[in-house]
C-alpha cells in the first residue's frame, strides 16, 4: 500500500485556536508513526474572512510545537500550490463538470431574494433551505430555459453553482471516531460550491484538493461532521468515490466546566490560554496571551492536548513527542467531548520542566530574569533553576517565586514575622547570623551542618529558627532547601539581609 497522506487544512479567518492544534497534532503523530506525509494546506477561499497575518501565525504556532509540515506553503511538494487562493483557477472545471453530469447547477437568485424566502419561512416557524424540494420554484438553470441561462450567463449576471443534492438517500460514512455515520439527503440543502467571485466554497475546494493531494485520511474536528455527508456526494459525482480519503472527527473540547464548547472568548473570561501564541488583534479585546506566553514548554502542550480525546489506554500519562508517535491510534480517540482542564495543563507543564536538564531550560528562563534587569552568571542560573524546577507550574514563576535570588525580596509575610519574631530566641538569631559570619565553608552541605548543629546544641527548634532565617533571606517561608538557598546567595548577601531584615522585624514588631 502506498504510504498516507494527511492535511492540516486551517482557513486564515484569526489566531489559530488550540483544538486547531490538536487537529494538526493528531494529523502529524499519524503522518510520522505510519512513515506517511504531513500536509499543511492554507483554505483561504473565503476573501471576506481573511485575516492578514493569521498565516503567519499558523506557521509560527506549528513552528513552535514542532509540528513541522512535509509539503505546504513555503516549504513546496509535488502537489503545491498549496495555498487555495493560488490554485483557484484550479476549481471552476470541476464545477462545470458538475454542472454538466446534471450533479449541480446555476443558480441566479439574489441575496435579496433569498433573504426574503428566509424571512417569510421564518414568519411561518420554518427554516427556509435550499433544497431538492424547493429549487424548483426558485432562479435557477433548472427552473430557467437553456437560452434564458446562456444569456444570464453571457450578460455577466451573479451567479452561484449548487450542488444538486438528490432525495431520499441515505448517506453513510464509515469514520474511524464514530464509526458508522448515517445523514439522509432530505436534512441536507444545495450547498453553493462555487461563489458569484468565481471563488470556490469550502467544500469543492476541499475535496478537489484532498483528491488531487492524495489524502488517505481526513482527521478533524467535528464540527465538520455534517459537511462530509455533501463531502462524499462531491466525491461520488465526481467519480472520485473509490479513492475518496478516509474520515476521523475529533470530539469537541469542553469548558473547563465540563458544560459547552469552549470558545476563544474563555480565555479571557477565565484568564487561560486557549490560544497557542500571543495575537495582536485590532483592539484589546481581540488581543491575548498564548500557552507560549503563559511560559508553556512546547512538548508539554502537545502532550496535554494528545490527552484532550486520546488516551493510550495505560496509566502512563506523560509522553514526549516521540513516545506520542509511537503510542498514537486513532482507534484510541474518544467520542465524547474532551474537557478543557487548565490545572491539567499545568501540571503537564510542571512534569516537563522536573524532567527537564537544567540546561535545556537555561535558554527559557534566562530571557525571564533578564526581562527583569538582571544578568547573572550561568553557573548561578543553572544553579538557581535546578533549585526552583520541581516548584514552578509555568516558566514566569522562575521570577514570581524566585526573584529573591536576584534582588532583595519584594513582599514579606509579616504575619509570619510578628508570629516567628519571638523576644526569647533574639539572641538564637543574633547568635546564628554571627556564626554564619564567621562560618569557614558556605557550601550546602556544611551550612546545613553548621545551622542544625547550631541549634541542635542549643537545644532549640528548627520551627522557631529556620522560618527567622528564611524570612530574612527572602521574604517568605516558603521556597527551595534552606541551605541551598543561602549557598547560593553567599555569605556577604546572606548577612547584608539578615542584617536589614532583623532591623526592619523589630521595627514591625515594635509598632
Ligand atoms: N478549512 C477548514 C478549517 O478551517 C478545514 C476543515 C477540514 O479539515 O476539512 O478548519
């Protein structure tokens, strides 16, 4: 058998949704795990909702993931152009082939005309629907003479071309997701398939390119589920039925409250990403942050979103890209739609960054405590973020929680302080500071032996000394080791700090 061919198909109307991702994800695992073709075809048919830049932006976000294309736009295959607005003197014989087997037809009726159909069925409780049980009271070569339509034709009138949907069949696609399908041609009305611009719609330009293309397998959301019924009716008429590619819809992915579909506006509703990349829109309302800017790491999205209608049937949950092409199938796809769990993804994130070399993660977060005014030597980064990995979710919180290592720290728990300050260990903390003073070696190890033995001695508490140290350092009580946090910062920085902050505790605890 020859090898598969698969698309990612995305129209530039806007930024690229993540369930757009997910669609060219799946697209990708199946293309790299069956040694098959990944496709990138740009759909911009649809002049009226083109967006400049969302191109740019698909390219950028596959870019990002690591989804890279075989043949597409600006990378060239045998099949190109790749970009639909390129081929689109390509579609127009393909409709008149229609037209003339008698599987579409011309149809002149104004948009006014039609708006008024629409209008009255409406005043009536109907929707009005283009359709086999209509056409024939309608402006079209059907109902018009041959003459009449050549001189509509010659004259430049506006015209579309319809699929001429049959009656009374039954529709039936087999698609790998949901298995066997079933429309009956009576709820489906006469799609137009090529516009009054001469463009094509959607659905021929789809199916002629998936046909010319070679694509063995069309993966999609499904909300492209009802348009495969006019899908395969095109393939039929055409006579491209027995090569026609075979079908898998995505189930639909679901708030995070489990109710309705999410929409791009959930992200800003809920202040998550539900958007690869940043977009820059025309106001602010169109303007949001991606997974990237939240500080995702690539590998990390794509597994969370493998598992948004995928499992692999094991507990195993983390998967790096070449572990999901291994694992991948299709008949491991669910049917029921997949909820959005933003903690899930941070918690994949977190999974990432643990796992992560603390030099693979130097090149994300240096930009992060540079952006921040601070230039610290590798050696130092390495350290720090070896000490903060297993505590952050998403890489800003390299500076949010950690910020103490490069500069004093900018918030104290004073709770903390009014309830650790205690008068009777004062001279415990005078006499600690000194000793870390004057202490020989600064390493981890013999911090911690210096500090525990030090209060082991004295037959104090670590609770009600080392939160002192810790506050005093940094502000908090919460962080990495202790003694690895002192380590780092050093001598001179440790008691420059415990020296400020003790002034500043008793001046907080005097008030
Ligand atoms: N252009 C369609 C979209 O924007 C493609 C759907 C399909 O894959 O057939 O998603």
């Amino acid at each position: 058998m020859d090898s598969i061919r698969l698309r990612f198909a995305p129209s530039p109307t806007g930024a690229l949704h993540i369930g757009g991702i997910r669609t060219a994800l799946y697209n990708f695992l199946l293309a790299r795990q069956q040694k098959g073709t990944f496709v990138l075809r740009i759909e911009d048919t649809d002049q009226a909702r083109y967006v400049p830049g969302a191109e740019d932006y698909i390219l950028e976000a596959l870019e990002w993931c690591g989804l890279q294309p075989d043949e597409g736009p600006g990378i060239g295959g045998d099949y190109g152009p790749y970009r639909q607005s390129e081929r689109k003197d390509l579609y127009g014989k393909y409709a008149q082939q229609l037209i003339e087997s008698g599987h579409a037809y011309y149809a002149f009726d104004t948009a006014d005309e039609l708006a008024e159909k629409r209008a009255a069925a409406e005043a009536n409780g109907n929707t009005f629907k283009y359709d086999a049980k209509v056409r024939h009271q309608l402006v079209n070569s059907l109902t018009l003479s041959d003459e009449e339509v050549q001189k509509r034709l010659d004259r430049g009138d506006n015209y579309t071309v319809r699929l001429a949907v049959p009656p009374d069949e039954l529709i039936l696609i087999d698609d790998l997701v949901r298995e066997r399908v079933q429309f009956h041609t009576n709820e489906l009305d006469d799609k137009v398939i090529l516009k009054s611009d001469g463009m094509p719609t959607y659905h021929l330009a789809n199916i002629v390119d998936d046909h010319l293309m070679k694509i063995t397998h069309v993966i999609r959301g499904e909300e492209w589920l009802p348009s495969t019924a006019h899908h395969v009716l095109l393939y039929r008429f055409l006579g491209w039925e027995d090569t026609m590619p075979t079908f898998a819809h995505l189930p639909l992915i679901m708030k995070p409250t489990g109710k309705g579909k999410l929409s791009k506006r959930d992200g800003a509703k809920l202040g998550i990403p539900v958007f690869p990349l940043s977009w820059e829109g025309p106001n602010p309302e169109n303007t949001f942050k991606g997974f990237r800017e939240f500080g995702f790491v690539p590998d990390a999205v794509n597994n969370f979103l493998a598992f948004l209608g995928w499992n692999p049937g094991t507990e195993q949950e983390i998967f790096d890209k070449e572990e999901l092409i291994t694992a991948f199938s299709v008949e491991k796809i669910g049917k029921s739609g997949a909820r959005f769990d933003y903690d899930k993804a941070r918690w994949f994130n977190q999974q990432y960054l643990i796992r992560m070399l603390d030099s693979d993660l130097l090149p994300h977060v240096k930009p992060i405590i540079e952006a921040h005014g601070h230039q610290p030597d590798e050696a130092f980064l390495l350290t720090f973020i070896g000490l903060m990995k297993e505590r952050v979710h998403l890489l800003p919180e390299f500076w949010e929680q950690g910020h103490y290592f490069f500069t004093d720290y900018q918030s104290l728990d004073e709770k903390m302080v009014s309830k650790k300050w205690k008068p009777e260990f004062r001279t415990a903390f005078d006499d600690l500071h000194q000793l870390l003073r004057d202490t020989e070696s600064f390493t981890t190890e013999s911090l911690q032996t210096t500090v525990k033995g030090f209060i082991n001695d004295h037959g104090y508490k670590f609770g009600n000394i080392l939160p002192i140290l810790r506050l005093g350092l940094t502000g908090t009580t919460k962080g990495p080791d202790i003694f690895a946090t002192m380590a780092l910062l050093g001598r001179a920085e440790v008691d420059r700090r415990l020296q400020a902050s003790y002034q500043r505790f008793d001046q907080l605890t005097q008030e």
